[in-house]
C-alpha cells in the first residue's frame, strides 16, 4: 500500500484533542485526499477495516466525539497503514 502522511494524521489527532476543530478539520480533508488518491478498489476489497474505520470516523465527526476520532485516526487508521 501506498505511504501516506503519518506525521499529518498524529496533527490532526492532537488538534482534535486540544479543542482546536477547525484546524484539524481543514488538515483532514487534505488528509482524506491523499488517503482516497492512494487506495484502490481492489485495496478496499481486501482490507474492508478500511471501510469500517471511514464509517467509524464519519460517525465520531457527525457525533462531534473529537477525542474518537481523535483516536480512530492515531491508534486505528495510521496503524492499517504500516501493515
């Protein structure tokens, strides 16, 4: 799989800890970008956690639980990543 920024999304992780929402919220969609422009269909087809971990984030977003998102990113996402 593809590197992506895991410097970006521990930024991101710890703006959303700190309160500071808007801030992350612009990186993340940078961050989502890069994410999407690396994946492939077939990537997504043999790892669905990947799918699992956008809906688990989508929902803490909408829920407005920054701290799971928070962590969903640091301690879930970044971790599919290295595998």
């Amino acid at each position: 799989m593809a590197a992506i920024d895991k410097n970006l999304g521990k930024t991101i992780a710890n703006h959303l800890r700190i309160g500071q929402e808007a801030k992350a919220n612009e990186q993340l969609t940078i961050f989502i970008d890069n994410i999407t422009n690396t994946l492939t269909e077939k990537t997504l087809l043999e790892k669905p956690q990947l799918t699992a971990l956008f809906a688990e984030m989508l929902d803490a977003q909408q829920k407005r639980d920054f701290l799971r998102l928070a962590d969903i990113i640091q301690y879930q996402l970044l971790k599919e990543f290295k595998k």
